[in-house]
C-alpha cells in the first residue's frame, strides 16, 4: 500500500525517482498530478467480486505482485492477467422505456460491459525474463460448462461474470494461474487511443464493410497509416476475409502491440491523469491503481523487443457452413506453449524434421522471382513442404526478413534463418496460420541472393 504524503512534499520529489526511468524533461505539474493518482490503491472494478471468486484470482500466494521502493510501484513477481474486450451491438441495448436504443457510427458508441467478448488474451509480464507475452486465445473455442454443456468461450463473462471466465481460460490452458482481470468495451478503446492521440499502424490490405443493422461502418485502405479510435475499432472488429475470427485476432495482437509500443514514452505521462479518468470510467478491473503504474513501468522499462505474440493452439472443426464452427485446443501444443511461457507444463524437446516442417512464405520485396529463388533453396536443404502465400498482398516494404515461430518454437525458425544466412526472428503470431514457420521476405534476401550469384559466376 503506497501511504499517502503531504502535498508538498509530493509536488518536490522528482518524476524519474519514483518512475526509476530516468526520464527527465517532464513538467513538475505532470509529475505532481501522476503520484497524486498513484495513491489510489483501491481496484478500479466496476462490478464487485464474491469472496469466492477474489481468492480465485489471488491464489498461490498472488496477494499482491507489485511492491513500491522509494514510491516507485514496480513488478515484483511474475503475473498473468485477463484481458477481455466486450462487444456490444446497439440492437442488443435498450432505453428504460424499452424502446430501441438508435444512435449513428460506430457500435463504439455503446457504453456498457454487458457483451459477449470479441477479445480475450491472457497476458503475462515476467521480471525475471524481463518478457511481456501475448497469448491470444480465439473467442469460438469450444468448452464443455458444467450445468450449461457445450458454448464458445466467448459467452462466458456475459452469462456469469470475469471469475467464471477466468475459470474457463484457465481450464482450456491446462490449469494455468490467473492473477487479475481487465475487461473494456469498444468506447473505452476509442477514448483511450483518442486520449493518446491516436495509432499509427499497418493496415493488411483494403478493408470496407457496412452492416447498417449495427451502424458498423469501415473503410481503410492498405498501408501505414494514423488511426482515431472510432477507425481503429473498426479495424479491431472487421472478420469478414478469408481467416475470420483467426484474422481479426491477429490485427488485435497487431494493435495491442502497437498501442503498447507507442504509449511507452515520456510525452504520455502528461497525460495520465486523462487516462486514468478514461479507465475509471470505462474499464472494470481488479488491478489496483498502483499495479497498473508497476505493469507500466515495467513495459517502459523493457520495450517492445521483450514483447512476445501467440496464439492458442488448435484448429477449426469446420467452415461454419454445416453446423456451428469451434475452435478446437490442441491439449499438447497448449502443454508445451504453456511450459514454455507460462512457466506451467511440460515443454517438448521434439523437433518437426525438415522435411515435415511446414514453411510459408510472405513476399514484400516485390522483387521478380525473389520467392521462386527462395523455394529451391529451401528444397535443396532439405524443406518440401513449401508453400508461397499467392493472395496476399502485403503493403509492407521489409529491409530485414522476418522468419516468424508462428508456434512459438523460435529454435526451428532460428535453424532455417542460420541455415539461409540472412533475416531476424521473431515470436509472433501474424505469420500464417498453419504454418510452423513463416518467413516475410524483404530487401536483405534479394542481397544475398545477389551476391550468391556472383560468387558463383565468378567461381565458373
């Protein structure tokens, strides 16, 4: 608990002592109102917790995560957090006379937690790995409830509250510890990123959708680019391509990455007393306020090069076409991402063998025949099941290839990338979905393959 000081004292200490970043420049203002908000220790929930559901989220010793030295609030054991963004459709909301509750824009202009969730990622912030991991786990997953029978994850926390589905993650993930909950709807996304100014970030391809029945209106086109709230929402929702709900799950990693990255700075802590007023009004948490600057500070502190994306491991049980589509968790890919990560399972040491390896490739070089090249040398090592990702057309423009783990296996896309001599790795999962490896092919590879024909004319 940090004690409360007198006024003075607070407005004199200096912003880089308690924050431990050695950040300077800050106004004493700024400073002032950013420790007087850290004094509010109590959980910023919207909805209050049964006894028996606060000791679900606070067991294993998991009182409390943060400790304050010096009144710096910082991370002081591992801890994994929930994190649900709840949608709600303006045709689902009603007055209190009844009526349809009519409004134009965006659905974002819902201001309530009583939705099913289009998000659910658990998060986990390690200081002794110094890792922050995004695990996002796909809303049609199938769970067997007990009284309810079969449903999709995602209707958990509307039909029984943040404990029960916290329960659900956990079970679906092989027991794994859930410390503590944040759930926000779209309106507290779109002040959020408008408070912070916006986000930039790179739009996949064209997206434009109209579904007048929900007033859900989106038109992006491809490429970098600075986003409102209300588009970025847009962008956050949008499943109508060919990876559905799997593709709309990675754009959310995508931007939860981007807002993270772009938030880290010092031109935010200005603004933290907006921010907090935002939270306080649209995001129901059993954080306390405290735990939120400690979880900061630590992401200040590490950077986006500690920041790791996943996704759940699975598959579809069908189109969707005949009968209801689930995603199916695949029990041993969990256990060993679980293990791996979490700190909770057992990690497999067996390797897929290179020629079973599934590879994908991603051009953004645009060069001619740059994948066609990349192809036969991949075979003559010893990779056959190759496959070239013909339809998609990515707007970025890469100078150092990425070979992405989309497993989270980072050994086997080190192997290939130490094998072909070039590119970076990176745990992620915005590679293809059914791919063990996928490698984003930029500017480096048309370089060494260059030079590769030269060593070789001059060797003839």
């Amino acid at each position: 608990m940090v004690q409360r000081q007198p006024a003075k004292k607070r407005r004199k200490m200096p912003l880089w002592t308690w924050l431990g970043m050695g950040i300077i420049g800050a106004s004493s203002a700024a400073a002032g109102a950013f420790l007087a908000v850290s004094l509010t220790s109590a959980p910023l929930q919207q909805r209050a917790l049964s006894a028996v559901d606060d000791a679900f989220f606070r067991q294993n010793g998991k009182e409390a995560f943060s400790r304050s030295i010096l009144q710096v609030p910082e991370v002081s054991k591992p801890v994994n957090i929930l994190l649900l963004g709840i949608k709600t459709n303006l045709s689902d909301v009603k007055n209190s006379d009844g009526r349809d509750r009519k409004k134009t824009g965006y659905d974002a202009e819902v201001d309530t937690l009583d939705g099913l969730s289009d998000t659910i990622m658990l998060l986990r912030f390690d200081p002794q790995t110094k890792r922050t991991i995004f695990l996002g786990i796909p809303r049609d997953t199938k769970i067997e409830r007990t009284g309810r029978g079969t449903e999709k994850i995602n209707a958990v926390d509307h039909e029984s509250g943040p404990a029960a589905a916290a329960r659900e993650v956990s079970k679906v993930l092989g027991g794994v510890a859930i410390d503590r909950y944040i759930r926000l709807n779209n309106m507290g996304v779109v002040k959020l990123v408008d408070e912070l100014g916006g986000v930039t970030v790179t739009v996949p391809k064209d997206i434009k959708y109209q579904d007048d029945s929900q007033h859900f209106y989106i038109n992006l086109k491809a490429g970098k680019q600075h986003l409102d709230g209300a588009k970025l929402v847009g962008l956050l929702r949008y499943r109508h391509d060919a990876n559905g709900d799997i593709g709309r799950m990675q754009r959310q990693q995508m931007v939860v990455k981007a807002l993270l990255e772009q938030s880290l700075n010092p031109m935010t802590i200005a603004r933290i007393p907006q921010l907090f007023s935002v939270i306080q009004s649209h995001v129901d948490t059993n954080l306390t306020v405290e735990e939120l600057l400690a979880l900061g500070g630590f992401s200040m502190q590490n950077g986006k090069s500690k920041m790791q994306m996943l996704m759940m491991p699975g598959d579809y049980n069908g189109d969707g076409k005949h009968g209801t589509s689930y995603w199916l968790p695949d029990e041993k890919g969990i256990q060993n991402m679980m293990g791996r990560y979490f700190d909770h399972g057992i990690i497999s040491l067996e390797q897929p063998k290179a020629k079973n390896l599934r590879v994908n490739i991603q051009d953004t070089s645009h060069f001619p025949d740059a994948t066609a090249r990349l192809v036969k040398r991949l075979n003559t090592a010893g990779y056959q099941n190759v496959h070239i990702d013909t339809n998609l057309k990515l707007k970025e423009d890469l100078d150092t290839s990425q070979f992405i783990a989309q497993k989270g296996n980072p050994e086997v896309a080190e192997g290939l990338s130490k094998i072909l001599g070039f590119g970076e790795v990176k745990v992620d999962s915005s590679g293809n979905l059914y791919s063990d490896v996928t490698i984003k092919l930029g500017r480096d590879w048309i370089e060494k393959e260059q030079s590769y024909k030269s060593l070789n004319q001059k060797v003839e």
